[in-house]
C-alpha cells in the first residue's frame, strides 16, 4: 500500500503471549509425565508424548505470531492489503460484497467476508482454516474470502466503519452499486 492505512490489523500480542504459555505449561506438564512413566509398561506414555508434540508446535506457533509484525490486513485508500496473502492491495472497484459475523463465543472476533472479482481472487495465496491461518477460502461464495479475526487486534465488526469510509468504491458506475452484506 503506497498511502497510510487508516486500519492495520495484526495478530494480537496478547492473544498469543496467553495462548503459548497455556500451551507450554500442558507441554510441561506432559513431559513430566513421561519422565516419570517411562520404565512402567503399562503406563500409556506414548500418548503423552503426541500431547507434547502436538502442542509443542502449537507454542512455536504462537511465538511466530507474537513475534510477527507483519500485518494480516491494512485498509486504505488504495484497497484492502492482505500482505500475507498477496503482494498487491484488494482495490475498492474488486470487491463485490462485505459482511461480517460476530463469533458465537464471548472472546472471539468473529468473521469478515469479502467476495471479489474472479481475476483478483486467482492472485490470492489462502491459507488453511485448520492450521490456524486468518486469510482463508469463504464458505459459499466461489469468489470470496474469510478473514477470521479471532486471535487479532481488532474484531470483524470493528474493521466494518473503516471499509464503509472507502466502499462501495466511488469508481464503481452508477447502478452497478455492490451488494452490501
């Protein structure tokens, strides 16, 4: 993005600080487990260990992100920057419909849904839902995407005013207004 972004979104440092020490306390807790386990055979340590591994990735996971000061999303005059998804700005004119979804549990930040034109959707590298990526494929719409914005500094609803302050673009010709959603 060339001009300032009135919106910048970034995996929240909290969030993450919380969410890796959780998960290094159960890592702890599993390896010490196995330490005292592991000569009596029918002690199914094993398993244990997999806890270990499993959320050991999920600690290393959190660290990148309370590390990573790239920004998930940046919303400004010139469109809505996805930098981990691709290298050039969303312009206003490509996006088609907005929509946000607020999350069914008290500390999510719910869901923004974005569709736009099939050109620009081919140029976006998405990430996997299960792996914990924010930049995602949207459910139902063959065009669309998903930025889920639990573990970010800002809620779905919240980013909503700052894209109403740029779209429907004001390049879009009369009578081919988007859908807003």
């Amino acid at each position: 993005m060339t001009g300032t972004p009135r919106l910048v979104v970034r995996h929240s440092r909290v969030v993450a600080a919380m969410n890796g020490t959780m998960g290094l306390a159960v890592v702890l807790g599993a390896l010490w487990y196995v330490r005292a386990n592991v000569g009596d055979s029918e002690t199914p340590w094993i398993g244990a260990l997999m806890v270990a591994g499993l959320l050991g990735v999920h600690v290393w996971q959190c660290l990148q992100r309370f590390l990573d000061p790239t920004p998930v999303v940046a919303i400004g005059p010139e469109g809505m920057a996805l930098p981990q998804a691709t290298d050039t700005a969303i312009p206003w004119h490509a996006i088609t419909r907005v929509g946000a979804t607020r999350s069914l549990i008290l500390i999510g930040g719910g869901r923004l849904d974005i569709e736009i034109d099939p050109d620009v959707f081919a140029r976006i590298r998405l990430g996997k839902r299960m792996l914990g990526d924010p930049v995602v494929k949207a459910a139902g719409m063959p065009f669309g995407i998903s930025i889920i914005a639990q573990g970010l500094d800002h809620r779905a609803t919240d980013m909503i005013p700052t894209i109403e302050a740029y779209w429907p673009s004001r390049e879009a010709p009369e009578g081919d207004a988007p859908d807003a959603g």
